[in-house]
C-alpha cells in the first residue's frame, strides 16, 4: 500500500511539473508545405489581367506606373521584376464552404532590392491593407479572406554588381503558408499550390526588360480653371535629348468625373507645323494638403502619368511628370515639368537572356 501511494505522489508531482513546463512553452502552427498543381483557366487569366506588361499598347493605366523601370534610368543598375501574387478561395478548389482565412504577411528578398506595390487586387477597405515599413527589401500586408481572393501585384528590383555570399530568394511569407523563389526563377515563372481544403495560391512572374528607345522632356504649364483644382488645361513644349531646340507643342485639358477619377487628355504637335504628332491620355493627382481645408486643398502641387500613341505611324511610349511647387501653391498656374519615352518594338539589351 505504501509502494502504491509513493508511487502515486510521484506521479503526481511529475504531473504538476510537467504541466508548469508545458504552460510556458509556445504553440506553433505547422504551415502548409507548397504543393503545386496544375492552375485552373479563370485563375491564370485573373493573373493575366493585372500582370504588370510594359510591352502591351493596349495597357498602361490600370495603376501608376513605375516610371524609373520603363525608362531606362535602372538599366545597368537595377534588374527588375514583375511578380503577381493571389491567394485565398478560387474556382477550381473543391469546397463551397467559405472559410475566414488570416493572409497577413510579406514579401522579401534577402539581398540589397527595392519591392514596390503597384497594384491591389480586391483589398477591402478597413479590413485589407498595406503595412509600411522603412526596409525597401520587403513589403508587408494585412489581409483576410473568406469565399474569396486577394492580391498585390509587385515591380521587384534587384541590385547589379553586388557580391552576395549566399543565393538571392524571393520569399512569399504567410501564416498559412509560406513560398521561395530564386531570383533565377523570376526571370518567368507561373505557379498554383493549394495551401489546404479551402486555399490556394496563384503566382505569375517574369523580368521586366528595359528598353533603349527615344526620350526626352516636358516643360509648361499647369493651369487651373478655379480654385478647386478639379480642371484646366495643360500647355508647354515637348523637347528630345538629342535636341536643344523643341521638337514639339504638347497642349490639352484636365478634369475630374463623376465617379472622382482625375483624367487627362491632349495631343503634341509639329513645333515648326501644326500637323500633330501623337496623341496624350492619362491620369494625375494631388498630393500636397498643406492648405486643407482651405477651397484650394491641396491642389499646391501634383503629379501625372500616362501614354502617349504617335499619329502618323507606328509606335507608343509613357510620360510622367509633375506640377506645382510650394511657392506658386495658390496660384492657379503652376508650373509643370515631365519626362517622356518610347516604347521600343525590338529590345536591344545587352542581357544574354533577353
């Protein structure tokens, strides 16, 4: 009897130390190790329809463009990426329950790079949204999913000539699951992976070539219709960097719809000739509110971007610029300055893989 009850103390004892252990140590959730399969129709054409293209006439304006990429200012320094990321509920996935899915996570690459968000795909406004932080090699989000899907879409640039001691990887990073990349890999990569019963994620990459074509500036005006800033019209001269002297006249109007999308539209002209040249379409913003909430709210300075189509043959290229600087920031015009390139039909990189 005796032999029975030390016995039970002592297991007693094991027992309540074993559980004083057991309270202090962490519970760690097991992710969902990436299995790929083959991605069903509708979820590579959602892939296609936001993929960053910078070589398709017939896109451009889906989002602001990263300028720095398409006009070859990187090239040399930067290779640069177009990475597309889906993930939550999508046709083809075999349940109908909808299930709340926490996908609050980040993208990273573990080397010098700069990963810039150009797109959101159904973020939901107070529940979806970006994290900021001052690493430029990872981008960060909250998100949740429950029947449904989100998404961002990435320009990944990477850094020339240094010398990495271990192999670059783009690292997708989620509580419920969690993707590797080689650098090598993004040059063009497609990939779906159910990540359990009732989650996927869909990835679409490729590199983003630079292109050597003609380029040049922008310099006018930026002249507002009345105080609100919500129209006017722009003016100035279009010039080539292979030129002092202006090749052309660029003018056009500004508005706002009803729907508060900020549009622009305009054409350039034969500096010499009025016969015009190519045709502007475009989008621009505000972005000072020093004034708010004054009637002229913000409307001290802004930016704008857009494409431009020749008018007399073949071709198309990207402009961007600015306007306004915090001296003239009541004035109703505003100085305006901008860049302008070609998109080429050939490439002509010096990368042996392009």
């Amino acid at each position: 009897m005796k032999i029975i009850s030390t016995l039970f103390l002592a297991c007693l004892i094991f027992a309540i130390l074993g559980c004083g252990n057991q309270s202090s140590s962490p519970v760690v959730s097991e992710k969902s190790e990436p299995i790929a399969t083959e991605m069903p129709g509708d979820v590579s054409r959602i892939l296609d329809s936001y993929d960053f293209n910078n070589s398709d006439s017939k896109r451009g304006l889906a989002f602001p463009l990263p300028f720095e990429v398409i006009d070859g200012s990187l090239d040399g320094e930067w290779d640069a990426y177009a990475v597309t990321f889906l993930w939550g509920q999508f046709f083809g996935i075999p349940t109908n329950v909808a299930i709340e899915t926490d996908w609050t996570g980040d993208l990273s690459v573990n080397g010098v790079a700069d990963i810039k968000v150009i797109h959101q795909i159904d973020f939901e406004a107070d529940q979806d949204y970006l994290v900021e932080d001052d690493n430029p090699a990872l981008a960060g989000w909250v998100s949740k999913t429950n029947g449904d899907f989100d998404g961002l879409c990435f320009i990944v640039l990477i850094k020339r000539e240094v010398e990495y001691f271990a192999p670059l990887y783009l690292t997708f990073n989620t509580e419920p699951f969690d993707l590797q990349l080689s650098i090598d890999q993004l040059r063009l990569f497609r990939g779906f992976y159910i990540a359990d019963n009732f989650n996927a994620v869909a990835v679409f990459a490729h590199k983003i070539w630079q292109n050597h074509c003609a380029s040049g500036i922008m310099e006018g005006k930026w002249i507002k219709e009345d105080n609100t800033g919500l129209k006017g019209r722009i003016e100035g001269l279009w010039f080539n960097n292979e030129n002092i002297e202006p090749t052309g006249i660029f003018v056009g109007q500004f508005w706002t719809d009803e729907n508060g999308d900020r549009l622009l539209e305009g054409s350039v002209s034969g500096y010499i000739t009025d016969q015009v040249i190519a045709y502007l379409k475009g989008r621009w913003f505000y972005d000072d509110f020093r004034m708010c909430p004054s009637a002229d709210c913000g409307t001290g300075h802004g930016k704008f971007y857009g494409r431009f189509e020749f008018a007399d043959r073949e071709g198309w290229g990207y402009f961007r610029g600015e306007f306004g600087w915090p001296v003239d920031a009541a004035g109703l015009t505003l100085p305006l300055k901008g860049v302008w390139k070609q998109n080429c039909p050939t490439i002509s990189n010096t990368d042996t893989g392009n």
